[in-house]
C-alpha cells in the first residue's frame, strides 16, 4: 500500500486542556518520533487520519506533511480512543524510511467453511510479521475450508505476501475447529445453569429487619 498524505501541524498547547482544545478544532495530538530524531509534538486532521484507518488499516503509513513542506513518513504506533465517542484522543507515531523492514502486527482473516457440524474459535487474531515499510499489508488470509473437528491452523499456516517474513512463532495457533454443540448439550446446559443460579440463591443469607 502507498501513503497516505496528511497535513501536520505543529502543537504549542500540551496538558489535558490543549488537548481538548486541539480536538475541538478537529484535530488529533499526536507526537512523532524514531530514527534518532527528537520526538515533536503535532497534530493531524481526525476526520482524514481516521478516514484512512478505515480504508487501510491500523498499519497505514501517512507521509506527514508540515506547514514549511517538511516531508515524514510515519507508521502509527500506538492509538488511544475514546470507547464511547469512538473518537481518536493520542496517535503515536514512528518514522519509517522507503525500503526499511519494519515488524507490524497484521489481522487474520479466516475464508472458507469448515466441515458440517463444527464449530471454529479463533485463537488469535493478528500475527507478527516483518515487511518493507511500504508494503504493509491491511490483513492475511488462512483458508478454513472442510477443515474437520479436532483440525488447527497455525500462523505457519498463514499465506504472507511476497517480502514478508513471519516473526510469530510458526505454532502460534490461530484457530481451532471442534464439534459443534448440539441442540440437546446446550439446553442441557442452560438447564444445569438455572440449577446452579437458584441454588446459589437460595444460600444467599437474608436480611431480616429487628
């Protein structure tokens, strides 16, 4: 994936209530650093950053472009939200160079059924690996297909993109088929739950008034 182009405006006011002030003007803090350079505080457009974390995903690189036409690529390392506002509070971002190997966590995207009657969890759901800068990619692909109880796939199992090594441990597992509960197990045990609810009910001491 190419960059992605971002203004990047210098910030002067710090502490919770800059920041506030920041983000009201439809901007996010965030701070950049790496490659030896002195971190420097900025901020960018929320609407843009989050524009392109939507269409690219979490690992977009964004060439940060300053008022003076200063040019910097940045991989975002870390980013605070707000749960309920689903707003970005802080980005934290790391310069990258073209062409430099940079280890990223990528999301796995399992494709395809397993067999009838089965049920798969995944295990994990992002694995390390290590790609040019870049290249980066938005997810991976591991094929599930007529995959039978008691199968796994592993991140050995994940197909990388051309360039990209795995730093994962190849035996992590990624997911893991099993038999599928049948309608007789699970109203079993939502029965044998209601047992246990009314019985530690029922030894709940009771407050009784003098």
């Amino acid at each position: 994936m190419s960059e992605v182009k971002i203004s990047a405006e210098p910030r002067t006011e710090f502490g919770k209530g800059g920041a506030r002030r920041t983000r009201r003007a439809g901007l996010v803090p965030a701070v950049v650093y790496g490659h030896g350079e002195a971190p420097r505080h900025i901020a960018v457009p929320a609407r843009e950053f989050a524009a392109a974390i939507r269409h690219g995903g979490i690992n977009t690189v964004f060439e940060l472009v300053s008022s003076d036409g200063t040019k910097t690529l940045a991989l975002p390392k870390a980013i605070q939200r707000d749960p309920l506002k689903d707003t970005f509070e802080h980005i934290d971002l790391v310069i990258v160079k073209r062409g430099e190997q940079v280890t990223v966590e990528v999301p796995v995207h399992l494709v395809g059924e397993a067999a009838k009657g089965t049920l798969v969890m995944t295990e994990h759901d992002k694995i390390a690996i290590v790609a040019e800068a870049l290249h980066l990619p938005e997810f991976l692909e591991v094929s599930i297909e007529g995959l039978e109880a008691g199968s796994h796939v592993t991140a050995g199992d994940v197909k990388l993109p051309r360039g990209a090594a795995l730093v994962a441990d190849a035996e992590t597992i990624v997911a893991v088929v099993s038999l599928a509960p049948t309608a007789e197990q699970l109203e079993g045990e939502t029965a044998e739950a209601a047992v246990e609810g009314a019985e530690e009910a029922a030894e709940e001491p009771v407050a009784v008034e003098a």
